[in-house]
C-alpha cells in the first residue's frame, strides 16, 4: 500500500483526495465500521514471523492458549450475563415456567410471587458475583415447612435446577458461563 501523506477521515474528502492528480494515495478505499471484534486462535491463522514462545497446538487449556484476551474473567459473572437487567428476565421466566410445571408448581400455591421474585433476584445477583446482598432465610430453614407439609424431596429441587439450566440457556447464557 501506498503512503499517503495527508489522509483524511470523511467519505466526501476521501472521494476528494482519490481524484487529487499527481498524489500518491491508494487509488481505491474501503471504509468499515466495527460492530465487535473476535480474537481468533493463532492456530489458525499463520503467522509470518517466528515466534519466541512455544505454541501448545490443540488443546483446549486456557492457560496453553494464553488465557482470557480480554480480560472477560476478571468481570464479575453478574456483569458478563447482563447484569440487573439479565437477572430480572431470568427470574421472570423461570417462575413463568416453575409455575406451569406439574411436578414442582404446587409448592408455590400459597407464596407471594412478587416478594419470592424479589428474594430470587436478589439471591442471583450475589450468587453471580453483583451488587445485591440475600439477607432471606437460610435456604434449609427457609424449605424446611415445604419438606414438612408437602414432601419436598431432591427430584423436585433436581427438577427446578432443570428448570433454571431450560432459562439461562434459552436467554442464551453460554454454557460456560451457567457452569461459572
């Protein structure tokens, strides 16, 4: 590519430039915009040069890799999903389907959804690592009369962990972030 002294950041002075006679400017440009950018494996895309460190081909370690390129682990999980926002859809549409599964619905006959989603938004929210802090009952204490007057057992809390796994994934929380 040529070398062109004075480049100019418009495509009207572009167009202008390009037909200067005499100049020594690329004859063609080609102005983009970066919606987002992808750091690619340098295992497959070939390098020019020699490089000082050792590349670990094929693997899938992280740390054989080079590890987290933007620095995306340092952000708090809560913040990575979506933060405030991404929790209350998240708790809104697991309770939607909580509440229409045969297996699990009843116990939530006599509980006040507006309060339950509250606590729920707020237990996530410091589960993944954001602003809120629970300050609900112990979880065991606070299942203890389900477990007493309707039999709550480890196939319904299996049940409901399925029901959170069915959410986050169909908001579209990536595997490994649901394992975070």
């Amino acid at each position: 590519m040529m070398n062109c002294s004075n480049i100019k950041t418009t495509a009207q002075d572009v167009i202008e430039e390009i037909h200067h006679e005499g100049k020594k400017c690329p004859e063609r440009w080609m102005m983009i915009e970066v919606e987002e950018a992808y750091i690619q494996c340098s295992k497959h895309i070939p390098l020019m040069k020699k490089l000082d460190k050792k590349i670990d081909w094929g693997t899938d370690n992280m740390a054989a890799k080079g590890g987290d390129y933007f620095q995306l682990m340092d952000i708090p999980l809560y913040d990575r999903v979506g933060g405030d926002k991404a929790m209350e859809l998240a708790v809104d549409l697991f309770y939607r389907k909580v509440l229409q599964d045969e297996l699990v619905s009843h116990f939530f006959e006599d509980t006040d959804m507006a309060s339950q989603r509250l606590k729920q938004k707020s237990f996530m929210g410091m589960a993944f690592g954001g602003p809120y802090q629970y300050s609900g009952a112990d979880l065991r204490a606070a299942h203890k009369p389900l477990i007493e007057k309707y039999g709550l057992s480890d196939e319904h809390f299996n049940r409901i962990l399925e029901i959170f796994k069915e959410t986050l994934t169909e908001l579209n929380i990536s595997a490994n972030e649901q394992q975070a």
